[in-house]
C-alpha cells in the first residue's frame, strides 16, 4: 500500500515536473518571439474625418544580440502608419541603440511622440524574476546610466519624434490637428501632470486630445482624463508577461487593475469615460527572458470617426 502510494505521488511530481519543463521551453524558447500586432478601431474623430492610423510602441527592451526582434519591428513600416507612439522603454542594454537604430530607421519621417520609461534612463540589473510577482517594482540601488541624451538624439532628431514627457505638443495628421500630452515615468516618480496639463492649455484648440504615459498609474490615467484626453496611451505591465490561461495576468507592474493590464479598454474619472490602449510591448528584460500567454505586441489602433 505505501508503495503504491509513494509510486502515485512520484508520478504526480514527474507529471508536474514535466509540465513546468515544457512551459518554461515554450515561454522562453518560442514564445517570446512570436511577435504580434494587435488591431483595434477606436471611433473618436469628428463624423467625416479621414481616419489615423496609429502605430503604438512600448517596451522594446532592446539588447544588441537581438537581431530576430529588430527585423521584425523593421517591416512594420508596411504598416503604413499615419503617426507612431512610443510609450518608453526601447532599451533594455547600454549598447541597445544601434539596435534600436535597425529597428526604427524605417519609421524615420512618420510623425510621431515618445515618452521616457525608466530603462530609457538606466540599464537592468540582475534580479530574481521571481519578485515581479510580488506588485510593482523598486528600484533599491542605482543601476548603470543609459545614454538618455544619445536616445533621444536619435528619437527626435532622426526619426523626427517630439519628446513629450511631462509637456504637450500639436501635430497636424491626416488632416486633424491633433494635440498630444504625456508625463515622465511614473513608476519612479518622475511625472508631473500639473506640468504636462499647464503645457496643454497654451496649445491652439484640437479636434482631438491624445495622453500618452509609459506607466499607467491610476494617477496619471486620472489627471490625464480630467485634463481633456479623448484617448490614452501606456505600455510598462508587459501584459503580464507570464499570463494564467483563462484567467489573466498576475501583476500590472503598478496600480493598474489587472484586467486592464493589456489591451483596449476604458478609463473612467469625473464622469468621462475613454479609450485606453495598454500595450504589452515587444520586449522583456535581459534578466527574466519569458514570456508566458502572452506574447510581444505592438497595437495598430485605427482613430476613426464617431457617427453622424
């Protein structure tokens, strides 16, 4: 009898021990590099506008051995994106730009905004992966510096991208005139919504108002619906990045509600409720290569016009 059980619980633990092998081969030897674009129409425009395609990047994480992934953000040009946003995080390595540099060339003249995430500012240090499952980072000792200024450099300059950390910039696309708000990381403190919507209301009128972040806490989602946003913008939860089968991601990364931790869906705050797209971005630290049901994405949000 006791053999026959200890036979039964020593297949159970070779069961599971097998189960746990092949998802970790699936999460980090195939699926994260099933690269996806996500496609979403959000009706916000005036009845008779032309509509905007928009191209929605986050969380690339880029690293210079990361050939397969610059490539595939390469062809995305053929998208035929009328406006690129960038919601942070494109580095994941002090040397990641000249990867960067293949990935995002073919985006160059395409209006576009980016934002900053923290790995826009330091570089990743070693960790356990496991303490992503414990809530919201923190950052307990200085990492190395990325070459912020050489980033943005190649953003602006470049690729002709407005840096719109805690500011406010017009863009005319398609025939609307668009105005764009954004702030700094919040998951470091380095927003400022008071300064980003102050920057907004000297800006000439818009048909639409777009507020972009890279991490979306509650705060900023807040300010920037209260502030005049008609649609927002974030990326920093990865979705999850090791999401449960039908039932979702186990963290956002900050105080986002989990259910909205990727994908469209809406914010609602002083009785105005709006879209807001959180991607779950392209890439993943060095330090934690996985990716479980849920794989790397960019959004191709379609701004169409609303009923006549």
């Amino acid at each position: 009898m006791i053999a026959r059980v200890a036979r039964g619980a020593a297949g159970v633990l070779g069961a599971g021990a097998a189960l746990g092998a092949a998802a970790a081969v699936w999460g980090i030897g195939i699926e994260r590099y099933l690269f996806t674009v996500r496609r979403h129409v959000v009706r916000v425009l005036e009845p008779g506008a032309r509509p905007i395609r928009v191209l929605h990047l986050s969380d690339i994480h880029m690293a210079p051995w990361q050939r397969r992934k610059a490539e595939w953000i390469s062809r995305l040009a053929g998208l035929r994106p009328d406006l690129v946003i960038n919601t942070g995080d494109n580095l994941g390595h002090v040397d990641g730009l000249r990867g960067l540099r293949d990935a995002l060339d073919p985006l160059a003249g395409i209006p576009g905004v980016f934002v900053h995430g923290s790995n826009d500012l330091y570089a990743p240090v070693p960790k356990n992966p496991l303490l992503y499952l414990k809530g919201p980072s923190e950052r307990k000792r200085t990492p190395p510096r990325i070459d912020t200024a050489a980033l943005d450099a190649y953003l602006a300059d470049e690729l002709g991208w407005h840096g719109i950390d805690n500011t406010a910039t017009t863009l005319r696309v398609g025939g609307t005139t668009l105005r764009l708000v954004g702030t700094h990381d919040a998951h470091h403190g380095l927003d400022r919504s008071d300064e980003a919507l102050s920057a907004l209301a000297e800006l000439p009128h818009g048909d639409l108002t777009i507020g972009v972040t890279h991490a979306p806490y509650r705060r900023v989602l807040d300010a920037l619906t209260v502030g005049g946003s008609d649609v927002l913008f974030a990326g920093h939860t990865h979705g999850g990045q090791v999401r449960v089968p039908f039932v979702g991601a186990l963290v956002s990364n900050c105080d986002l509600p989990l259910r909205q931790a990727r994908g469209l869906s809406s914010w609602a705050q002083a009785g105005r409720s709006i879209p807001l797209n959180v991607s779950a971005g392209l890439g993943h630290s060095i330090y934690a290569p996985v990716r479980f049901a849920c794989r790397p994405e960019v959004s191709l949000i379609t701004l169409a016009p609303r009923a006549a």
